[in-house]
C-alpha cells in the first residue's frame, strides 16, 4: 500500500494543540496517584508539584495521542478515497 499526501494537520500541530488538555489529564492522574500511595504511607504530593509534572509528562503523552490521533485521520481518509 503506498502513502498517499498527508491532508489536515500534522502530529506536531496536533501536540500543540491538544497539550493543554494532556498536560491537565497527566497532572490530575499524578495528583490522584498520589494520594492512592498515600495508603502505602508514602508522602502526598502537593498540588504545585502535580502541576510541573503533569507539564512535562503531558508532552510524551500528548504526542503519543496525536500520533493516534493522526493515524485515524489517515485511515479515514484512506478509507475515504477507496470508497470513491
């Protein structure tokens, strides 16, 4: 199967674009992981914390979702052209 030309909007403008909500999901999942461990009596993170690190794990984790995000888009045109 060849590739045909890409349309609509790229894995980085995807990322871009969504990592506001990505960074948000990682902080929220961190915050919450957090105080699950607590019933491990391990240290609840303080919120400030849960913030920076959903800031730098939103990054791999929203372009991991663009990439699939991206290959739907590809299908569905695919999918589109064949039906044509």
């Amino acid at each position: 199967m060849t590739q045909g030309v890409q349309r609509g909007w790229g894995v980085g403008l995807l990322t871009l674009v969504l990592y506001p909500f990505g960074a948000g999901a990682m902080m929220i999942n961190l915050y919450f992981a957090a105080l699950i461990a607590s019933w491990l009596d391990i240290v609840v993170m303080d919120p400030m914390t849960a913030v920076i690190g959903g800031a730098v794990l939103g990054v791999p984790a929203t372009w991991a979702f663009a990439r699939h995000i991206r290959a739907l888009m590809d299908r569905a045109d695919a999918e589109a052209d064949a039906g044509e």
